[in-house]
C-alpha cells in the first residue's frame, strides 16, 4: 500500500476520486471534441491535454462558492470544477445561441459563465491577469472574502499584461493567486528561448511575492501549493505566483501542426507522465479506484458526452439580428 498523500493534505478518498474524475472528463470531452474538429463538424480546437491534474488540483484547493477565476484558454480542468457541464462546453465548440460564455460569439475557450463566478476572457493573451487584479482590489476595497485566481502560458508570462498586474499586486498586497501553467511551448517556441531565468517562478520575487514550481502532472502537489497561496492571500498577506510544470500533448490548436517545431520522440516520452494514468495508478494503490469502478466512470462520461453532443449539434445558432447585442448602447 502507498502513502497516503492525499490525508496529509486533509482530502478525503471521495475528494480525490471526484478530482480524478474532473480530470477525466476534461480529457474525454477534449478529444471529442478533436473527433468532431477533424469531421468537419466544429471549426477550432485548443486542448487542455496534458494540463489537467493542474487544473483540477488548482480548482480543488480554492472556494468553489465565493471565489472568482479568470482561466485561460486550456482550463476546461478548471470550469468543469467550477460547475460547467459538458453541455456548455459543447454548445461552445458548436458556436450556438445557448454557448453561455459568449452566446456563440467568441472562440471556444473564451471561458466566461456569470453565475459560477468564471470571469470572461478574450483573444489577446493575459489580458485576464490585470483583470483578476482588479477583481482583487474591489473586493479588498469592499472587505469581501473571496480570493481570485488566475492562469496563464508561459508564454504569458512575457507579456507586460502579466507583469503590470504583479506588480500592482504585490505592491497592494492583494488576494490574488497567479498560476503560470508552464507547457514548455508557446505555440512553437520552447521554453528555452522564451525566458532568460531558469524558471517562471523566478520572477515573484521582484513583486515582493513567493513564488514556487511545482510537479503539474500531480494533482495533489498543484493542490498544496494553491492551499497555501489561498490561506495567504485570505489572511491579508498578498498575491502569490505558482508554476506548474507540464507538457502539452496536442499541437497548440486544431490549427497548427506541431511536427514542424517537436521531435515526435519528445511527445511520447512526455506521454509516460500523463497524469489520467499516473493518478489514476495512485488511487489503485491507495484502493480508491478499481477497474470496476473505472469502468463505470468511462461508461457515464460516454454517455454525458453523447448526450452533450448531441444537444449542442441540434441546438439552435444565434439569430443573425441578435449580431450587435450588448455590443453597442441600446435605446
């Protein structure tokens, strides 16, 4: 029998099944949703495979009833925890009327849903990273207690988006986490030419913040060090900076062929750390998972996928007068 990380952090058997599971779906509904790309079905793919034990990890150790979280365009791990279905992450990829991120305006991954507190994003990347620091100021301001989270590439992390908002946080000691889900790939640029220090997390210290990089193909670790930022940033003493450390498995989009810039021996190699099957290994050995139960879970999510694809095929587009709704002032 294994140790039993997941105590030591005070997550009961049930909590880690259902991260497992979160995780899982993620994954099922990412490469559905590849099937019906290459089918002609739905026009544009950007994958969180490879992401997900960070993802969920992250969402895991967060408020999921009062807290705000400003993702990036990979994190279904993180909407799904935060109450999406795979109904709304259809009818996104299907671009229809009842997407509710954008009502079928904006790509998929423009993550954005007002009731679970899924703070919309836009196209131009780390955008999202002021606007959590906003978020965290007003509610600073107003002696709200809720922490807002935010994730980001590494590639990200060059931006002065990234930058000014960590700083203007640090600066006002305000209660927001900074996740940098580091993929090792900004579209086809590697790591190595992106960043000058040896890691993201190097760079807290000039914004009077920890930082810390850790293991984002373990859910537990990712889990850990958002608890601690969480706590922190709850008890008054400021942002934090977490990199997580991965490997994305797919091209960066449906768009992009990534045999251009990645030896395929590399891909295979980082394939053996996949967390669907790293943590799943972890819960047999701590008997929270057998194949029977496995078995069960890949037999519902094959059918909420269906059913979820299904729907959101058959569901209506926007109506063409609706184009300029919430877009110019209205009479």
């Amino acid at each position: 029998m294994t140790e039993n990380r997941h105590r030591a952090l005070g997550l009961t058997d049930d909590t880690i099944l259902e991260m497992y599971k979160t995780m899982l779906l993620a994954r099922r509904i990412d490469e559905r949703m590849w099937l019906l790309n290459r089918a002609g079905k739905i026009p544009f793919v950007i994958s969180c495979q490879g992401q997900e034990a960070a993802q969920v990890g992250a969402a895991f150790a967060l408020d999921r009833k009062k807290d705000y979280i400003l993702p990036y365009y990979r994190d279904m791990g993180v909407v799904l925890a935060f109450g999406m279905t795979a109904q709304d992450l259809m009818l996104s990829g299907f671009a229809k009327a009842e997407d509710p991120n954008s009502a079928g305006r904006q790509m998929p991954g423009h993550f954005g849903q007002k009731k679970n507190r899924i703070v919309t994003g836009s196209s131009p990347v780390t955008t999202q990273v002021p606007h959590a620091v906003g978020i965290a100021l007003g509610g600073k301001m107003e002696g709200k207690d809720f922490v807002t989270f935010t994730t980001f590439g590494e590639g990200s992390s060059n931006q002065g988006d990234f930058h000014e908002g960590a700083n203007f946080a640090g600066v006002h000691k305000l209660p927001v986490i900074f996740m940098c889900e580091n993929n090792k790939y900004a579209i086809s640029v590697p790591i190595e030419k992106q960043l000058a220090c040896e890691k993201v997390s190097d760079r807290a210290i000039g914004y009077g913040m920890p930082g810390v990089t850790v293991d984002g193909n373990d859910p537990l670790a990712v889990y850990e060090a958002v608890k601690v930022a969480a706590d922190r940033a709850r008890r008054g003493e400021g942002p934090s900076l977490i990199e997580t450390v991965s490997y994305r498995l797919t091209p960066h989009s449906s768009d992009d062929d990534d045999r251009a810039y990645r030896p395929r021996e590399e891909v295979e190699e980082a394939k053996k750390l996949d967390a669907i099957f790293t943590f799943a290994s972890y819960l047999r050995e701590t008997a929270v998972l057998t194949d029977e139960l496995e078995t069960e879970i890949e037999k519902e999510f094959t059918q909420i996928i269906d059913e979820a694809t299904e729907y959101a095929e058959q569901a209506p587009y926007a109506d063409p007068e609706d184009l300029m709704t919430h877009v110019y002032a209205e009479e």
